[in-house]
C-alpha cells in the first residue's frame, strides 16, 4: 500500500481534465451569446440547446466507462479512448464559430459533445486507477486544480480573445486539448493488473445494485449530486446572460466577472482534499453546500447597483467599472469568491465517495454512474432556468434564488449517507 501520494504523476493526469475544462468553459460562456445574438434565439431555446451536449453524454458517458472496464489493450483500458476522441474534439471545437447557419452550427457542436463525451469518463477513472483510496480526495484535488485552471483560462483569457474575434477562444481551446491529450498519453502509464473482466457486472446491473442494496448511501451520493449540479449547472450556463442583463455588463466582462470563482475553485481544490481528509469528505461536502446556498441567495436578493460596488484593484480577474479604468474586485467578485471555496468542498469530494463504493475493476463503470447522475442534472438544469427565466419576462435573477432550493435537497440527502468515506 502507498504511503503518500504521487504528486507529479497526478498533476500529469489532470492535463486530461485540463483541457476538456478549458473546451466546456468556452463552450459554456460564449455559444449561448451566439445563440440569443448571432441566430436570435429565446432564451427557453438556449437553455434546451446547452442541454444537447448532456444529453449525448447520458448516453454516452455511462456505458464507455463500463466499457473501458472490460477493455483489454496493448494501450490499457483507457488511454485508447483518449487517443481517438480528443483529436475529433480538437477539430470539431476549432470549427464551433465558423458557421453562418444554424444546422452547420449544431453539426459542430454535435460533433464536438459526441467525441468529448467519448473520453471523459475513461480519462477520470484513471485517476481512481492510479490512486489509493486514502489518497483519492487529496488526488481529485489536484485534477480539479488542474481543470479549475483550464476553466480560468477559457474565462479570462477567453473573455480578451472574444473581445478580438469570437474565433480565437475556440482555436485556443482545440489548440490545448492536443497538448493536454498528448501530455496523457505520454506519461501516464496504466496499471498492468485488473479484475477479471468476464466476471463484472455491467452499468444497469450495477445501477440495479445501487436501487436495491440495503444500505442506502449509494443511492443518496448519487441523487445528491444529481440536485447540486442541477444548481450549478444552470447558474453557469446563464451567467454571461445574467451578467448583461441583470448587471449590465458586456459579454466579456460577464466572463471575466464568472473566472472569480473558478479561480477559488483552483485555490481550495487541493485544500478541500485535505480537508475531508480531516473532517470526512461527507462534513465537508454539506458544509460547501450550506455556504454556496447562502451565497446563491444573497446574489439574489442584492440590488444590481451593490453587486457592482467596488471593493479593491483586482488585476486579470478584476472588471473595469468604467471605460479605461483599472479593474476592480466588486461585491458580486467577493461572493463568487466564497461560491467557488465552497463549490470545491462539494466537487472535490463527490467523485471519491462513488469509487469507494465499489472494487478497483468496476471503478470506470461506478465513475460512469457518477456521470449518469450530474449530466442527467445537467439537462434538466438549463432547460428549468430557462423556462424560468421566459416566464419571468427574462428575468436572469430568478436563476438565483431556484439553485440554492436544489442545493439543499442535496445537502439533505447528504446527510443520510453512511459510506464512501476514504478506506485505510
């Protein structure tokens, strides 16, 4: 048994998830902004639309990981998928600005969700592959650290490219999928011994397992993180939106103003690992959930004037409150600094309670039940604001106070678990 944890192969592995965060931050900040002004679309259009790509992912996602549990490859059981779906999702994501019509438009983007729902999950059970259980919080730390970055750079950076030309984000974000991939491939080396594959149950069986086992923790792991992300989800595919129309501001500084709370994600990602190494990861995840709520509600209930209250100088993540002038941290910055913290202690956390559940040679199937749950949120998330928004005569606010309701069906959910704590 490994008595601490490799740092530097860890780093290397959450290149994967560095580049699919970069690809779905751009994605998540700037084809709504094409949707509603490059083909005018409604606001209940836009939120079904940024469903599509979860949608293909419920299909998608669940049964590759089972898969690559069973696979045998010269390559191992996961880097293969790595290998063929990244360049197609490098490729598809470059051409995502390019077209004047909406049916070339959704052939990108389909193609895009199709080939990157294709590696995802197989590239995150790596790290479960590679990690002992005690060490798989303070690990998921480091890949998120990893993914927290990609998502700041899609934002900040992301959000002076716009600014250029729509193009230049995009061909960023296909340009560091290639790296990110080929980094993978390089130096991760999978583990050579598994379970037998032959005798594994598949995905829906281990679902039927989790629906019909005695101990209920699985059970309310998994619909818990359903409820959270149908929060998160929905606030971070409507913020550049919220941010135009509620606060006023343009389109690029709406994705600026959002890189604040990737940003703390980033800072207490590693932290939050720690943390539930202390604490338990079930503590720590309630506790995050207590604080993102209280936040959520106070961006709700705070005039749009307040929210833009300046605060201190912020350099790269700070908003310039007038034309040429420095960038500053506002209030509404101060909150998405405190919403980013303690989204990580409930992020982090999440996924190394799954994979504890169950055996080294079901960690892909049990990552891809993972997947099931949070992209099934994911599709019914923007698709609620959305609706909710076209009924509130496209209130963006509104996308405030109904989040924290689904973060607290979660949070008592949460505390009825018993299982999915590190195993020593």
């Amino acid at each position: 048994m490994a008595t601490r944890l490799n740092y530097g192969k860890t780093f290397l592995l959450g290149f994967g998830f560095f580049g699919l965060s970069v690809v779905w931050g751009v994605y998540n900040a700037f084809v709504p902004i094409f949707l509603s002004e490059k083909f005018g679309l409604s606001p209940i259009v836009v939120g079904f639309f940024m469903t599509l790509d979860n949608i293909a992912a419920l299909f998608i996602q669940p049964p590759v990981g089972a898969w690559s549990d069973k696979l045998r490859s010269p390559l191992g059981r996961r880097i293969p998928f790595l290998l063929i779906g990244a360049p197609i999702t490098a490729v598809a994501f470059g051409l995502i600005p390019l077209p004047a019509a909406l049916p070339l438009f959704v052939a990108c983007t389909s193609t895009l969700l199709l080939s990157a729902a294709f590696w995802r999950t197989p590239i995150i059970a790596l790290m479960p592959d590679i990690t002992p259980s005690e060490f798989r919080s303070q690990a998921n730390g480091i890949i998120n650290f990893m993914g927290g970055i990609g998502t700041i750079i899609a934002l900040q950076t992301g959000g002076l490219l716009y600014k250029m030309s729509p193009n230049f984000p995009f061909w960023l974000g296909s340009g560091l999928v290639l790296i990110s991939a080929l980094v993978v491939y390089l130096f991760i080396e999978e583990p050579k011994e598994y379970g037998q594959a032959e005798s594994q149950p598949g995905m829906l069986e281990s679902l039927r397992e989790v629906f019909t086992n005695e101990d209920k923790s699985g059970l309310r792991i998994l619909f818990a993180i359903f409820f959270w992300f149908i929060g998160f989800s929905a606030v971070d595919t409507f913020f550049t939106l919220y941010a135009k129309n509620h606060l006023g501001l343009s389109v690029g500084d709406g994705a600026t103003l959002l890189s604040v709370l990737p940003l703390f994600f980033v800072l207490f990602a590693i932290p939050s690992g720690y943390i539930a190494g202390k604490i338990g990861r079930r503590n720590t995840i309630s506790m995050g959930l207590i604080i993102i709520s209280i936040i959520l509600v106070l961006l709700y209930i705070t005039p749009a004037s307040a929210l833009l209250t300046s605060i201190a100088p912020l350099p790269l993540v700070g908003i310039p409150l007038v034309d040429g002038g420095p960038r500053m941290l506002t209030l509404a910055g101060v909150l998405l600094i405190f919403a980013g913290a303690a989204w990580a202690f409930v992020n982090i956390n999440s996924l190394p309670m799954i994979v504890d559940l169950t055996s080294a040679a079901r960690i892909g199937t049990f990552t891809g039940l993972y997947y099931l749950f949070s992209t099934f949120s994911a599709i019914i998330g923007p698709n609620l604001n959305g609706w909710a928004i076209g009924l509130t005569n496209n209130n963006y606010n509104i996308i405030m106070l109904i989040a924290p309701g689904f973060m607290l069906i979660a949070l008592w959910l949460m505390l009825g678990v018993k299982h999915g704590e590190a195993v020593k």
